[in-house]
C-alpha cells in the first residue's frame, strides 16, 4: 500500500492546472500581436535549427540507421 500516491497526484494535478492557466494567459494576448506573432516564431523555429545542425556537427555524431 503507497501512502505517498494521493500527495503525488495533488502535486500532480497542480502542475497541469498551472501549465494551463500558463497557456490560457498567452492565448488572450497573442491576439495582439496578429501574424507577426508567427512569423516570429518560424524565425526561432530556423534559428533554433540551424544552431542545432552546427552543434551537431561539432558533436561530429553521425546516426546510423541499419
């Protein structure tokens, strides 16, 4: 018998309920911003690849599908 499972799942729940309210904040305000909030993110999206590519190939790690 776990006695420690009922607080595991208040924290849980918590944090579900947190990450919601986090999305439902930046929800009302990206109205706002329009298109330019998505092109902004394509511009970190390429960013964020392109650095991901050069830290790959400094890592000089090459996976091998079989």
């Amino acid at each position: 018998m776990n006695l420690y499972l009922p607080h595991k799942i208040i924290i849980m729940t918590g944090f579900w309920y947190f990450l919601g309210d986090m999305f439902e904040s930046i929800f009302k305000v990206v109205p706002f911003f329009g298109l330019w909030f998505n092109k902004l993110l394509i511009v970190l999206g390429f960013i964020a690849y392109f650095f991901w590519l050069r830290y790959m190939s400094k890592q000089n790690e090459v996976e091998k599908f079989d």
